[in-house]
C-alpha cells in the first residue's frame, strides 16, 4: 500500500489514548477504557524531491530502481525505523517489521508476475485498497510496462482522496499521466456504486491487492493482550464526506456526563483522520451485499446490538425502500436518540459514519464472484507475501 504522511497530530479519543502506528488512514489510538497514557509522538519527516527514476529493476532489491529512500530520524533515544521511498509525489513507507523495502519489491514483482501469467483473451482490472501515494501501483505499471507491455484498468481506493486537507492531489496527478483507464475513488462502496466503471470491469479477470494494510507496530501489539482482543475491536477506517461512500456505522456506549460529549467529538475528530482505534464497547452497523443490516458487537454490547437488530427490523418493515447507507443512518439515529431518552439507561450512545477497511475488503472479495474471470487476491501484510485464487 503506498502510504502518506500522518495527518497533524490530532485529539485521541477518551477512553483511547495512544501512539501513531505505520498505517495509510493515519496514526492509531491504542488503549482501553480506563487507559491514560499515550505512548508515543508523531512521526516527523523532512522530505525532499528526487529525480524521476528509471523503471523497476528485476534485482529483487531494485538497487537500480532510482527512487530516494529517506530516513526518519531517531527519536528519544530510539532508532529509525520508518523510512519513505518516493519519486517526486509518489511515496511508500518502510519499516523493518512492517513492511521493509526488500519485502515490497519482492511483492511488486511478484503480483507483476502474476498478472503476466494470467492469458490475453480477457482485460485486466486492479483494485487496489489503500492505495494512498500510489508508488506500489506506479511501480508494479513500470514492472508491467518493462516486462510485457500488459495494459491493466487501475481502480485505486483509498480514503484520502475525499480529503480537502490531504487528498495525495499531486501524486494522482502523476500516477494517471501514463495510464490509459485509471479512476479513484474515495472507498469501495464508491466504487462498487460507479455502475459504468463496475459494468465494464466485470468483463475481464480482477486482482485485488491489499498492500501493507492499516497495522500496528510492534511495541504497540503488546498493549493488546490475548484477553483485551478478545474482548473488543481493533476500528480501522476512515470519514468519508458522502455517507453513501461509507459502509460502517459505529455506535459507542459511554458513560454519561462531560466526558461522553468530549468522546464523540475526539471519535469523530479521529475518524476524520483514519485513526486506529481499540474499542471494547462498541457496535458495528453495516449492510450485507445482498441488503441484510448487520451488527458485529464487542463482547460487552451485544445486548445492545440485538436491540439494534430488533429496531432496524421493525423501522424496515414500516420502510419499503431499498437498504442503503442513508436510511441505515436514519435507524440509528432514531435507535441513539431513544436509547438516551431513556431516563433508566446507565450509558450514553453516540455514533459515527466512516469506511471501514475490513469490510472494504469483504466487499471486494465478495464482488470479485461476479467478474468474468479469474480473481487473484495478492496480499502483502507484516512482510509476509500471500496469492490466492478463489473458487468462485
């Protein structure tokens, strides 16, 4: 995934304090109910802009590959370990557990290996989720280019792209400048809803790629114990402007009083960032392909979250209209806004609408059955390189 930098450092949720973490939608918000210390600080960058490079070398290094790789500098006494590699606007981040820079080309060439092999008689679309900078993209077209000369649809989907602040303009810029068929969009339901791009994409094989997903660094998964992951969620994703664009809906019980306000503010505040945030009593309200709702609760909330299902059944039997965002949106504002009438509750409910990135990817998998032909899911996460092909 090529990744940004993080946005301004930003106020944590307050049950959820925590230390930016190496991941595309921002940094992260790792803690529990009760936690109070953060644990990290923002990650600073100088950066400047290199030449542009000559096409990817097969070295399994790209020692020939001509793009800056810098270094972010050690902070308190600790050593870097988050390096960028760009060409002019283009950028990935690298970090040595994470997703080193040895393991991305190799997972370049490897999914250009993969599309090289599939036959001509179909056309070939790449949905890449988190695309950010698009430097893994740029690269693996260069990979492409050099190879075969294979012409790919690049659809590329990534949350920052409907960001006013940090919309990685300038690098979209870039990448598109030598491809024929290329759009982004801001989630997959934005572009699982754009008909005519989907309608054509459907006629040829499909290659999923998730590169480098939103992760937490080391030091950071030892907050989360065997117990505390059992017990909650790990949220991550991001705000998106248009809720038709969105496919989460998350509702937090807190407790009542000052603090319950100053959450939902320092919540929504996060998700406009793409935090990662640990939640252990909050549900998640989505939509099924096939129209159902769906609420996924933390251990602690899933009285809470038959109660959503109870209240969405019975809002949509007096509702006829098709399931979507808006009028998912609709039920639990009405469910929230009942919930805190309710002079006998002990909690306070608040809610926000954003992309979830795993169900983004569920999306597109599920999608991927109604391609013409093959589908090819190339996943890179925490170094290790995994292909798939599933039976549809």
């Amino acid at each position: 995934m090529a990744l940004s930098p993080p946005p301004p450092p930003s106020l944590a949720p307050l049950y959820l304090p925590g230390t930016p973490a190496h991941s595309p939608y921002g940094p992260s918000q790792v803690g529990h109910r009760g936690s109070n210390a953060a644990i990290g600080r923002s990650i600073q960058r100088s950066l400047s802009t290199p030449a542009v490079p000559p096409p990817l070398s097969t070295d399994r290094l790209a020692r020939t590959s001509g793009f800056e790789l810098i270094t972010t500098p050690a902070q308190a006494g600790r050593p870097a370990q988050i390096s960028q590699a760009r060409i002019n606007a283009l950028s990935f981040e690298v970090h040595p557990t994470i997703a080193s820079y040895e393991g991305r080309i190799a997972f370049i060439n490897r999914v250009a290996a993969e599309i090289n092999s599939l036959s001509a008689d179909l056309p070939i679309t790449v949905l890449s989720l988190g695309s950010g900078r698009l430097l893994t993209e740029h690269l693996i077209h260069e990979r492409l280019l050099k190879d075969k000369q294979r012409a790919v649809r690049w659809r590329c989907i990534d949350p920052m792209y409907a960001s006013r602040r940090d919309n990685a303009l300038e690098a979209r810029r870039q990448f598109s400048a030598q491809k024929t068929n290329h759009f982004t969009f801001p989630s997959s339901t934005a572009y699982l809803g754009k008909e005519s791009v989907f309608k054509q994409d459907r006629t040829g094989y499909v290659v999923i790629l998730i590169a480098d997903p939103p992760a937490l660094r080391p030091e950071e998964e030892s907050l989360l114990t065997p117990a505390l992951r059992s017990s909650g969620m790990l949220i991550r994703g991001r705000s998106v402007p248009d809720i038709e664009e969105c496919n989460t809906i998350l509702v937090s019980m807190l407790n009542p009083g000052r603090q319950s306000e100053e959450h939902a503010q320092r919540t929504d505040a996060s998700m406009r960032n793409g935090n990662l945030v640990f939640t252990n009593s909050s549900v998640k309200c989505q939509i099924s392909i096939s129209g159902r709702y769906i609420f996924q609760a933390c251990r602690s909330e899933e009285a809470v979250a038959e109660a959503l299902s109870k209240f969405a059944a019975l809002e949509a039997r007096q509702n006829s209209n098709r399931s979507s965002m808006t009028e998912l949106n609709k039920i639990v504002d009405s469910f929230v806004r009942e919930f805190n009438k309710d002079p006998t509750s002990k909690q306070v409910a608040t809610k926000v609408v954003y992309s979830d990135y795993d169900r983004s990817v569920q999306e597109l998998r599920q999608k991927s059955c109604l391609f013409d032909g093959l589908t090819v899911v190339a996943k890179f996460e925490k170094n290790k390189i995994s292909v798939t092909k599933p039976k549809h």
